[in-house]
C-alpha cells in the first residue's frame, strides 16, 4: 500500500504543480503564439507522464487486491487515456479552427475544453483521496 500511496501522491503533486505554476509562468513570459505552441506540446508530454502514473498504480492495485483503490486508479489512467488520445487532438482542431475565425468551433473549444479540465480535477481528487487515506491510517 505505500507503493500505491506515493504513486497517488506523486500523480497529485505533477497536477498540482502543474496548476499552481505552469500556465501563470507561460501566461506572464510568452506571447500568446508561444503560449499556445508551448501548451501543444506541454499537454500531451503532461497526459502521458500521468498515464504511466496511474497505470503503475493501478497494477500495484492489482497486486495488493485491494478494490476500490483499483477502481480509483483505473479510473484515472483511463482519464489521461481520454486526455492524450480523445479530447488534445479534438482541443487543438477547435482551436485551430476558432483562430481561422470559424465561430461555431469557438463554443465547441470552450466545451471539450471544460470537460479536459473537469477530468483533470476529478483526477486530481481521486489521487489526494488515496494518498490522504493512506496518510491517515
């Protein structure tokens, strides 16, 4: 279990990291071209990173037999899964097509965006749950 509760913490101190510097750094020293072109590369290194994370921790998971914690983690690979594969790729083509001046991908950009972001903290939660439950027994 110590394994499984330093691979949640180590999952939720990248997306903390990641929230409290990150965008802020590239939002006060880029211009908003580099930021995007940063960002584009940034996410899917950061979703991957997190997807070899979790997918460790869902096999110590496994190995431990213990079950929601199993769930928890699967749950959270399958969210970076959702992340690198599904949503970045349709993210970056909204955006592409909202700079093009295409309106209609504007709302839909907003909309994969918010459900990126949504995955993201519910991630988040996941990982502090298992961690702080870990650090409290």
């Amino acid at each position: 279990m110590t394994v499984l509760a330093m691979l949640h913490a180590a999952i939720a101190g990248f997306m903390i990291f990641f929230m409290a510097a990150v965008p802020q750094a590239a939002f006060k020293t880029l211009s908003a071209k580099a930021v995007g072109a940063f960002l584009r590369v940034l996410f899917p290194r950061l979703f991957l990173f997190g997807l070899v994370l979790a997918l460790l921790a869902t096999g110590v998971a496994f190995q431990a037999g213990v079950g929601w914690q199993l769930k928890v983690s699967a749950a959270i690979a399958a969210g970076f899964a959702i992340n690198l594969l599904v949503l970045t790729p349709q993210i970056n083509a909204y955006r592409d097509r909202d700079l093009e001046g295409d309106a209609g991908a504007r709302r839909m950009f907003g909309l994969l965006h918010m459900a990126s972001v949504g995955i993201f903290l519910t991630q988040l939660a996941g990982s502090l749950t298992i961690a702080g439950l870990f650090a409290f027994t």
